[in-house]
C-alpha cells in the first residue's frame, strides 16, 4: 500500500469516529460474562450425567464463540475469548469431579448400609438415587409398609440335645435357605434374631404389591421345606418346622438405634402385630391381618381363624386369617397352600432322621441318642468308641 493511501485511510478513520476503531470489551462485561457462563454450566454440570455435561459444555462454546464472532464483526469489538473459554471449562470439569467424589461415596454407604439387607441387583438401583443414603433415610420416613417375621417350631428345646456346632450349622443353612426365598420376591431383610427373621416390602424402595410379595414368599418358604429338609439330613441334622405371620399397615422406617449403633429398621404397631401373628401360627401356616388380606383376595383364598385373642386387639373389629390357597393371576386355578405337603414331608424326614441316630447310637453301644457332625462320623466309620464304652460285638 502506497504511503499516500495509507494517510488516506487515517484520514478517513479519524473522520468517521470512534466507531471506526476496534475496542475491547470493557473489563465489567467480562466478568458479567465469566459469571454467567460459570453459573450455566454448573447447574447444567450438577444436573446431567457425566456424558450429557459434555455436550452441552462442547454446544454452550459453540454457541457463545459463534455469538461474540457475531459482536465483533458488526460493533467493531474485539470480544475476549479465553476467559469465558476457561470458566466454561474449568466449572464443568470442577463440577464433575466433586459429583463423582460425592456419588462415590454415596454409593459406597449405599451399599454398606443396605448389602445385608438386600439383593446386589436392587443395591446396586439404590446406589443410583439421587440424594444418595440421606434421600433413603430421611430420618424415619412413614410409610406403608408388609412384614414377613418366621421363626422355627421347637427350637430352644431342640438345641439344648445338640452341640453348639450343630446348632450354628443348622441355624446358618436355614438362614440362607430363607435369605434366598426372600431375595427371590424382592424383600429386604430387617435383622435375624436368633431362628427368627424379620422382612419386609416396599422399604426402601416402593412395591406396588407389596402385600402380594411377602404373601408369595411365604408360600415358597413353605413349599421348599423338603428342599431344606433333605440339605439338613445331609449333614446329619434333625427336620425343622416353622411358622409364618405377615401383617400391612402404617410404620415408620429408616435407620434407628443409639448414636453409636444405627440399623435400618421398621416400628410401630405393625411390626408387634406380625410379630405375634408368626408366634401364634402352628407349623407351616401362614397367618395375616385384615389390611394384608385386603390387598391380596383376588389372589389368595383364606379362612378365618377363630380363638386367637392378641392382647390390646378387639375381636370384633381385629381379625386374623389363615391363607388356604394361591393363583398366579385372577383367571388362574387356585393352587392348595403346601401346609400338610410339608408336613407330610416333615414326618418323613423325621422318622428317617430317627432311624439313622438310633443306628448311630447302636454303632457305638451308646445309650444316648447321636445327632448331627458326631453321628455322621459313627456312620462313616470316623469315629471310634468313646472312652469307657465297648465297641460293637464282634
């Protein structure tokens, strides 16, 4: 360019104004700018998965380079892009670490406070709840809620004829034989008090049908005895029988206990009710309350149990029933409740239980009658004659 031109251009520019020259954006505007870019992205950041922060922080750069490109060629303004660059960056990738971090963590109390309760698929849905353990929790949340509580028939008599090896195998294999079932239909487990177990539906989670699940469960508790029985005999162990109460109603639920000791748990009235109905069940009954029967009587057939007073409940207005029968759905056949198949099953097993101690005992010339790990090693030929007893005749 010829040096007379170029005075030529000065001279136009100083003629035209300030409009003609280029100008940066006034420090103020960049840091509204900054500000607001910062704020978008970490409500957008806080509120979309990891994946979805991206795009929107890659489309929120687009768009605010495209829209200052835009500025600067019709007002003559040279915008600053590196700052607002940054803050869009920097604020996202602050934003989803701290949530990664918090999830973490909230994940692992997750699964710390419910892994015991709960089956790892329905752990694993917890894990992913928004508000972590606290939103779970709340402190108590009062809810509608079914408990399942079954115990063992006999068991304190029983056990004090076994050693306590015995009586820990026994007591572990009938756990887990009833912490499946239970996970099976999607409970929790409260606690286990000795034999006895304490479930419950639709906590922490919501179960439409909840009264249903429990109901179904028991069924399977009862219709797999001899599946336990025979896991029992296998290890030289005496048959079991049990009864089952389920009760629906109002309780409140969430993590309880001293400020040392917190468990997830369920109280009030409803819990006490199930309870004694489990206490007042015979062998392989299933007994439930008003509320419960209410929710499942297109599915289950039942008969009211007469002469079962439970103390601070009126008989006329409190009423108990015993389920009879099951359908899968309302157009189904019913199906019989397996309460005499597995008591049929029980007296079978009993009688072969019997016989294999008796002979156990006579192995040993022992008046007194062998049971569990010590009978199963006379019959294996493991053990030998205890001291000051004959052996067998030769």
């Amino acid at each position: 360019m010829a040096g007379l031109e170029i005075q030529a251009n000065v001279a136009q520019m100083m003629l035209a104004g300030p409009k003609a020259f280029l100008s940066a954006e006034p420090p103020l505007v960049v840091l509204l700018i900054i500000f607001a870019l910062g704020l978008f992205m970490a409500l957008v950041a806080a509120r979309l998965s990891v994946l979805w922060g991206l795009i929107a922080t890659a489309g929120a750069l687009a768009v605010f380079t495209f829209g200052m490109g835009g500025l600067a060629y019709f007002s003559n303004i040279v915008p600053d892009l590196f700052h607002p660059w940054m803050a869009l960056a920097l604020t996202y990738t602050g934003v989803t670490a701290y949530r990664v971090l918090y999830e973490d963590r909230e994940r692992r109390k997750v699964t710390t406070l419910f892994g015991q309760y709960l089956k790892p698929e329905i752990v694993a849905q917890l894990a992913k709840t928004r508000g972590g353990a606290d939103e779970i929790l709340r402190g108590g949340d009062r809810r509608d809620i079914t408990l399942l509580f079954i115990d063992i028939r006999g068991f304190t008599s029983m056990s004090e004829s076994m050693a306590a090896e015995d009586v820990t195998t026994l007591i572990q294999m009938y756990l887990d034989h009833m912490s499946d079932i239970i996970f099976t239909w999607d409970g929790t487990i409260d606690k286990y008090v000795g034999d006895e177990i304490m479930a419950l539906w639709n906590a922490p989670r919501d179960q439409e049908n909840h009264a249903l699940l429990a109901v179904r469960c028991a069924y399977d508790m009862i219709n797999r005895a001899p599946e336990l029985q025979q896991q029992l005999m296998a290890k030289g162990l005496p048959p079991i029988r049990w009864g089952i109460g389920v009760n629906t109603g109002p309780a409140v639920v969430g993590n309880m206990g001293s400020h040392s000791r917190l468990q997830y748990t369920a109280l009030g009235d409803t819990v006490n009710t199930a309870a004694r109905f489990c206490a007042n069940a015979p062998a392989y009954h299933l007994l439930i309350g008003q509320q419960t029967y209410d929710m499942c009587k297109d599915f289950i057939a039942v008969d009211l149990v007469p002469g079962v007073q439970l103390k601070g409940k009126s008989a006329e207005t409190f009423r108990i029933y015993q389920v009879t029968a099951i359908r899968e759905t309302t157009g189904s056949p019913w199906v019989q409740f397996p309460t005499d198949m597995a008591a049929d099953s029980h007296r079978q097993f009993t009688q072969q239980f019997t016989q294999k101690t008796i002979l156990a005992a006579g192995m040993l010339a022992s008046r007194d009658i062998l049971i569990g790990t010590e009978a199963e090693q006379v019959l294996a030929g493991q053990a030998a004659p205890a001291d000051g007893q004959d052996g067998p005749a030769g």
